[in-house]
C-alpha cells in the first residue's frame, strides 16, 4: 500500500470556555464573565484541524466517536471545513462529550469538568484496517478513552494492542496524554510505549510517568531533569523521538540518543489570549516534521512556533498558520 498523510485517532468533545476572575475555594461563590464561548476541543479535534492549515495538501483521517445529537454534528461541522480531512470513519453513538473550561481571566490558566461521553466506547474495532492509507496515525488521549484503557491479557492494554497492530501494518505512531493526578499513569501508559515511534507529551505528564521531578514548588522547571526522564521513556519502547513540551520549550531524544531543545518563542503575556489547546498545537507542529522526515530539532522548532501561534487566538486552533506562515513567526522572535 502507498501510505501517505496522517490519521488521527481518539478523543473529540464540545468545550464551554467560561471566562473567572479566579478558581474558588469551597463553598465560595464565583462570576462568570459575559465572554462565554463554545468550541471543539480534544485531540482529534485540535491536532486534525492544526494539520489541516499546517499542510493544505496533507491527507488526512479522523477517527473517533461523537454522539448522535446536536453536539455531535457541530464537532462535525467544524472539521468538514477542511477538505483534506476524511471524517467518513467518525462513529455516532449515545451522548458526545463536553467539558466545561473554567478559564482565569488574567493568567489564562484553565481548569476542567469534562464528561467523556461517546468517547468511552471508542475501540479498535472502530477501526477498519483496510481504509487507513496514512503513514502516521497519532492518538490521544491515553487517560481518557476508556475502552482502549482496559487491561489486555497479551499487551497490557487494549491501546497497546491497537498501537501494535498498526506498527504491523507499516504505520508510524504518535501518542498523546490528558494530564491527571493519580497513579493510573505508570499502569496504563508504559504499555502503549513499548509500541510507540513518537511520544510527545508535557512536563506534568512525563513527571508522573517517570518519578522524576521536572517541577519545584515554586512552578521553576528542573530543566537539568529532563534529559532523564526522556531516557526513562525512550527506554520503555518509543522507538523514534521521545518529547517533552513545556511554556519554556520543548526537548527530546532521538532514536540515536541524541538530546536536542528549543525554547519557546517568547510571547509578551498581554499577546496570549488562551492556552486552550496549546499542546495540541505543539503535538500537530512536531507529527507534521516528523511526517516529513525532518529531524528533531526541526520537530521541536516548528511545534514551539504552532504552540505559539495558537497562544495567540482564544481557541485551539483559530491561530494556526500554515508551514511558511509558521517559519515566518519563529525567525520574526529570533
């Protein structure tokens, strides 16, 4: 088969973005500002629709479910707008997710309630093998697609089986991860690495994954911890490039071990108008180079420049700009 282009695989949902002064504490009351706004959020959703204007030409395949009401066909709509993006695979089935994003007015940092919806029933048995004719296939989130997260007798997990099941059909495979607290990640993430080429994830995650800190108290980054923490999670299967993504930069390790970073490109903090979707960007930036063939340096370079030109619309994917445009805005910052 002539695989070419990118398939992307996993979690699609209506996020309701309500604007705060301020998280409250217990029992306290808190406004919601007048800006309230509706989108489409996850990882499909995000990373599609950043592919889609990264690379006009790029074929591209979205697999997941929604549900079949009013919800699901705006997700619907909102990714039909892009002609090189076949969403004749989408399943509908039950209710589709929706997250409410409480959004701090003044540091635009967010928090989440999400109900997961028609995601929870996603599987490989959505997929049909025979349709798939990309090169790549990135999914996410592991975390919150709960079918594929279910224990596996001879892969750990039925997202390990689905990740091996395409490396056998000559694909290459991306991976994503929801941030959480808890101890799921060192349960139901090493699995799905052993049969991962690419591994991008941030610093929230890769710190859980690994043990290693790569955040004080304070919120400073350990910076001089990173380079181990890749090398725990290369050392776990990722066969090509392990990533760390943070608002410093990015940083990864290659599959010739090679340790490579790229600062972030140095927004003022007036210019960012929402971090919806931010690492979604990143993630879009680094699959497209690494479609490519590009290398490493090249990966993280173009998925800081995505990162930032999403940082600077409100929603997660209305800033993205194509390749040129995005070179264009790294080397005006250098």
């Amino acid at each position: 088969m002539n695989r070419k282009g990118i398939c992307v695989a996993g979690y699609m949902v209506v996020d309701n973005v309500y604007t705060i002064n301020a998280l409250p504490k217990s029992g306290e009351l808190v406004t919601i500002k007048d800006n309230i706004r509706r989108t489409t959020g996850g990882a499909l959703c995000n990373v599609t629709g950043n592919l889609a204007i990264i690379d006009k030409s790029l074929p591209l395949i979205a697999l997941g479910r929604v549900g079949n009401d009013e919800e699901g066909e705006y997700i619907l709509e909102t990714l039909r707008v892009f002609p090189n993006v076949d969403l004749s695979m989408i399943k509908k089935h039950g209710k589709t997710a929706f997250t409410a994003v409480m959004e701090e007015e003044l540091s635009r940092e967010r928090s989440f309630f999400s109900y997961r919806g028609a995601n929870t029933g996603f599987c490989e048995d959505d997929i049909d093998w025979s349709r798939i004719t990309s090169t790549f296939m990135h999914i996410g989130y592991i975390l919150l697609l709960d079918s594929l997260d279910e224990e596996d007798p001879e892969y750990g997990t039925k997202m390990a089986r689905l990740l091996c099941h395409a490396k056998e059909r000559g694909i290459k495979t991306s991976i994503d991860v929801v941030s959480e607290k808890g101890n799921r990640f060192k349960r139901l993430v090493p699995p799905a690495l052993k049969y991962t080429d690419y591994c991008i994830i941030n610093e929230v995650e890769a710190e859980q994954i690994t043990g290693i800190t790569l955040r004080k108290k304070n919120n400073s980054l350990v910076k001089k911890n990173i380079p181990k923490a890749l090398k725990i999670i290369k050392d776990y299967g990722v066969s090509e490039w392990a990533v760390i993504h943070s608002p410093e930069g990015g940083y990864g390790l290659d599959n010739q071990g090679n340790y490579c970073e790229s600062p972030a490109i140095p927004l003022l903090p007036n210019a960012i108008k929402g971090k919806v979707g931010a690492g979604d960007a990143f993630c879009a930036g680094t699959i497209y180079i690494a479609s490519q063939q590009g290398s490493l340096e090249q990966g993280l370079e173009l998925g800081n420049a995505a990162a930032a030109a999403s940082l600077l619309m409100p929603g997660a994917v209305e800033g993205m700009k194509s390749y040129k445009e995005l070179k264009k805005l790294r080397a005006f910052y250098e």
